[in-house]
C-alpha cells in the first residue's frame, strides 16, 4: 500500500512539472512574439525577422506568417516569394487564415510557385470557411468564371452575398452581374445557402500584407 502510495505521489510531482514547464514555455513563446511584433512595428525589420524565424521554427503559426509576409515584401531580407510559399504553408496547415488567403493568391498570380487555379480555390475556400471576406469573394468570382471550379453561379451568388455582408464592396458589383446569369429559383437557392452558413472557427490574425492581394 505504502509503494503505491510513492507510486501515486511520483506521479502528480511529474505531472506537475511538466504542467508548468509546458505553461512557462507558452508564457515565453507569446511574449517572445510579442517581442518580435514590437520589433516589426518599429521598422527594425532584421531583429523582427531573427526572432520570427526562431518562433517559427519551433512550430509558432502567427510566426510563419509573418516571416512569409516579410519574404513577401523584403523587409529585412531580400524579396523571396519561394520561401515565403513555404513558411504560408506551414501556417496554413495550422489553420491560419491570413497564411491560406495568401497562399491562394501566390497560385493564382504564380508567385513562388506555378500558378494553379484549381490549388488557389482550395486555399481560398479554407479561408472563405473561416469568414474571410476577401476570400468569400474571390472564390465567387471562381465560380463565376469557372476558374479552378466547375462554373456554378448558386455558389458563386452564395460567397459574393456572404462577402458583401462583410463588407467587401466588390463583391457586391459581381454579385449584381452574376444575378442577370440567373433564374429566380437560382437566386433564391444561392440566398437559402448563404443564409445557413456558418463560419468555421476563425484565428486572430494580422492584416494581410499590401504585397500580395486576391483577384483584382
């Protein structure tokens, strides 16, 4: 009784210990984001890009990010689009909604990587999924062209509504021409869609960066 006891007590010591060294390790890594986020925001882009780099090696999603934004507009290193594609990845993979939008523009525009249509819709749905609207929008636009996606006006109506709802004032102006394409029943299916949708679970994330933008 007396070693199962010890057995018992050994166990929550070590249990313990590894709560706290896993929650001091978060504690770090956040304020070590911080510290990086402060050090781009200051313009002190070389010091912001060595301590992104180290986060993002460890697995930090936001970090990715932000070292693939960097890549993007060479602030701090020279322009790499290449590199840049595979820290979005790596993010993305995450769940990151920021790092899936811009993955669907670098193959839509073949920055980095050879322009794809039918990958680009792919990563703009994943950010569509999350509320994105600028992705809601340029995956209407998609199915409107039939770009990547078999050509489906109801989906296309869907996103362009979802994306005008959110404030995408574009996505209004397509929506309209995409409307003149349609039959009523049509119109009245793509509302029914739009109106049961709901968000999937949305990151907190940056601003995307101004270099690399969706359809234009």
């Amino acid at each position: 009784m007396e070693r199962k006891m010890r057995k018992i007590l050994l166990f929550l010591v070590v249990a313990s210990a590894c709560l706290i060294f896993l929650h001091c390790s978060t504690m770090n890594s956040s304020v070590d984001l911080d510290s990086a986020k402060d050090a781009f925001d200051n313009g002190d882009y070389v010091k912001a890009f060595q301590k992104f780099n180290e986060l993002a090696e460890g697995g930090n999603a936001e970090a990715q990010f932000y070292l693939a934004d960097m890549l993007v507009g060479g602030e701090g290193v020279p322009q790499n689009y290449a590199e840049a594609f595979k820290w979005y990845v790596k993010a993305a993979d995450q769940g990151h909604l920021n790092a899936q939008f811009n993955l669907g523009v670098l193959y839509t525009h073949g920055n980095g990587v050879s322009k794809n249509f039918n990958l680009a819709a792919i990563w703009y749905h994943k950010a569509a999924e999350q509320g994105d609207a600028e992705a809601q929008h340029n995956l209407g636009v998609m199915y409107f062209r039939g770009e990547g996606v078999r050509q489906d006006n109801i989906q296309s109506y869907m996103w362009l509504i979802l994306a005008g709802k959110s404030g995408n004032q574009r996505a209004e102006l397509v929506r309209q021409l995409v409307a003149t394409r349609m039959t009523q029943e049509q119109r009245a299916e793509g509302e029914k869609l739009s109106t049961a949708w709901k968000p999937k679970n949305k990151m907190a994330c940056r601003p995307k960066n101004k270099a690399v933008r969706g359809l234009r």
